[in-house]
C-alpha cells in the first residue's frame, strides 16, 4: 500500500498538478494540505474522474484537509483534534 501527503497550497490552482502526480505515482491514500478552498470550491469531480474517492474540510484561507483513497470512498469520522474545541480551523480529519 502506498500512502502520501502533499502539501497542495492551493487544490484549484495546483489540480493539475496534483491529476498528474495521482496518475503517474497512483498512491492508494493521500492526504492534502492547505487546500485553500472551502468545501463547496473542492474539485471532487475532477478527483473522482481521477479515480479517488475523498472527504475534505475545507476552509477559504490558509487551511483545509482531505483524505483521497484510490479506487474507494472513505468514511469521514472525525473533522477536529479532540481536546480543544474552540480550534475551528481546517487542519485536521481522520477517515476510514
């Protein structure tokens, strides 16, 4: 199984980048950082047309994460860091 993660400061502006790194290394799980994007503004189309199955919290700003599996849909769990529940940014998700 190959697992990544990448830093994609910016999912919109890097989507291509990010289409021809998934069809040439074809990762089974990646997880994205610094989406920059909110939720509505996630290229799910585009990633699923990839063959990746993702969930993702978005945030319009510095922050937002994503989990992309190859060939599934994964199952979001959970969307924040348990122990501090004023943090409302986007940094972190867990998926089945």
């Amino acid at each position: 199984m190959k697992i990544a993660t990448f830093n994609i400061n910016n999912v919109n502006r890097r989507l291509p980048n990010l289409l021809r790194w998934l069809k040439s290394a074809k990762p089974d799980v990646v997880s994205l950082q610094e989406l920059k994007a909110s939720d509505a503004e996630f290229p799910q189309a585009a990633i699923e047309q990839a063959g990746y199955g993702a969930v993702w919290q978005g945030q319009k700003t510095w922050n937002g994460v994503a989990i992309l599996a190859r060939k599934a849909d994964p199952v979001l769990i959970r969307t924040a860091l348990p122990g501090d529940a004023a943090d409302h940014e986007a940094r972190y998700i867990e998926a089945a």
